[in-house]
C-alpha cells in the first residue's frame, strides 16, 4: 500500500524522499546528531533534505525555540507559542516538499532554498 518499498532484508531506503527538521544544538534534551540529522543520513541523496533550525540557546534541557513546533508547549517545561512565521513556514516547506517529490526528480538545494526578501 505505501508508495515506496523499505527491503527488510537490507533497509534500503533508495528512493525513499526524506524530509527532516532539527536543530543545530541541543534542545530539551534532544541530541541533533542522533535525531533529525541521523535521519537525513541515512536518507539517499538526491531524494532528502534538512531543515536545519539555528538555535542558541545552550540550556540543553529547556532552551531552544522548540516549542514552536508544538500545538500546547512540551509537558511541564514550556508554554506554547503562536509563532505564526513559524507555521507558515512549516506548511510552505511541507506544500513544496510534496510538489517536489511529484516530480520524481532527484531533490537539489535550490528547490529548497528560503525565498529572497
């Protein structure tokens, strides 16, 4: 039923398109290097991409902007935040991520590169 086939045997991910977001420091206790940035990985290239979040906060246990990824804040940590650029462009990435992937076309930066102001 899924549109793209995981071989069990080996993993393979060939062709799977990955679309990962992490930060760059630790945030709530969440180590990048083995959360967002391990998934883009051990994605194929041509077919992933990171949105990788510059945070600099160095509180590793609740800094960070990572509530802004919530609907109601992380539980007895922080409250949520209407962080409406954030949103909007969560569901930007997101509608160009899925048009991207239509294409069938191998996934280069400037498909995904910010827009100029």
């Amino acid at each position: 039923m899924a549109p793209y086939e995981v071989d069990p045997t080996t993993m393979s991910l060939a062709g799977v398109p990955s679309m990962n977001w992490g930060f760059q420091h630790m945030t709530c206790g969440v180590n990048p290097a083995k959360a967002a940035h391990a998934g883009y990985e051990v994605s194929e290239e041509g077919h992933r991409v990171l949105y990788d979040t510059r945070n600099t906060n160095w509180n590793h246990l609740t800094g960070g902007p990572h509530c802004v990824f919530t609907n109601s804040g992380c539980f007895g940590m922080c409250h949520p935040k209407k962080d409406e650029w954030m949103q909007e462009g969560v569901a930007q990435a997101v509608a160009n991520f899925t048009s991207v992937v239509a294409t069938g076309k191998p996934f280069t930066v400037e498909m995904f590169a910010a827009p100029k102001s």
